[in-house]
C-alpha cells in the first residue's frame, strides 16, 4: 500500500474526522467562552466591586520602570519591563472554571441520553443450591 492510501484511509477514519470536528467546534466554543467572561461576567463582577475595576489591569512590576513609561500592562511590557500579570491569571482561572462546568454539565446530559442497557434478570441458582434450599426448608418443618 503506499504512503498516499495508507495517510488517506488514516484520515478517513471515523474517529479522525470526529477529533477534527470537535477540535474545531471546541475552539469556536473557547471564543464563545471568553467572549463570556470578558463582555458579561467581568463587568458585572465589575459593577458588583463598586466601579471599573478589571483583573486583567491587576499586575504588580518586577523590575525599575524606564521614566515616561505608561504605567498600563501594555506599556510596562513594551517597555521590556519584567510585570507579574496576576490579573490575566484571574480571568484566565475564570474561563477554565466555567468551560469546565460547561463541559461537565453537557457530558452529564449526554449521559442520560444514552440508552440505559436493560437491567439484567438475576441468574438463576444452581441445581445444588436449589436442592439444599429444599432440603433445609424439609428439615425446618420436621418436628424435632
């Protein structure tokens, strides 16, 4: 078989093609996400704290700040000045949060999709176990 047929019935497979399609829809979904965090949830987060407040403007600098340097996150690492960006981390932690409970709240719904196997009929005792059970219900009811 050469390299060509063999990549191409690789690539056909079912289970490829069923990661590239969740690859794909799983990173329109990320954006959907973000698109969350960022326009929804942190303005209400906002709102909520008393103001305009933003995490991903929280940061602490690392190193002396060249003078005229805008004082902004951008500025700070155009300038090359080193920055602990702690705030992005928060809204970063955020997102992962709430796609994980996404993610776990659809794996819960398509589990109860599934078609629940019938349950099993007890098997039934065997031949000896059945004997004994009539031998000791013979001897209970046997005066003594």
């Amino acid at each position: 078989m050469s390299m060509m047929a063999e990549f191409k019935e690789f690539a056909m497979k079912g289970n490829v093609m069923d990661l590239a399609v969740g690859v794909i829809i799983g990173g329109a979904f990320g954006k959907i996400v973000d698109s969350l965090v960022g326009d929804v949830i942190m303005p209400i987060i906002s709102a909520i704290m008393g103001g305009r407040f933003d995490f991903s403007g929280l940061f602490v600098t690392l190193g002396s700040v060249p003078e005229g340097t805008p004082m902004t996150l951008d500025g700070l690492r155009k300038a090359s000045v080193p920055v602990f960006a702690y705030g992005n981390f928060i809204t970063i932690l955020i997102n992962f949060i709430i796609l994980a409970f996404v993610i776990f709240m659809m794996v819960k719904m398509m589990n109860r999709w599934k078609a629940q196997p019938a349950p099993e009929a007890p098997a039934a005792p065997p031949a000896q176990e059945v004997l004994l059970t009539e031998i000791r219900d013979i001897l209970k009811k046997r005066p003594a």
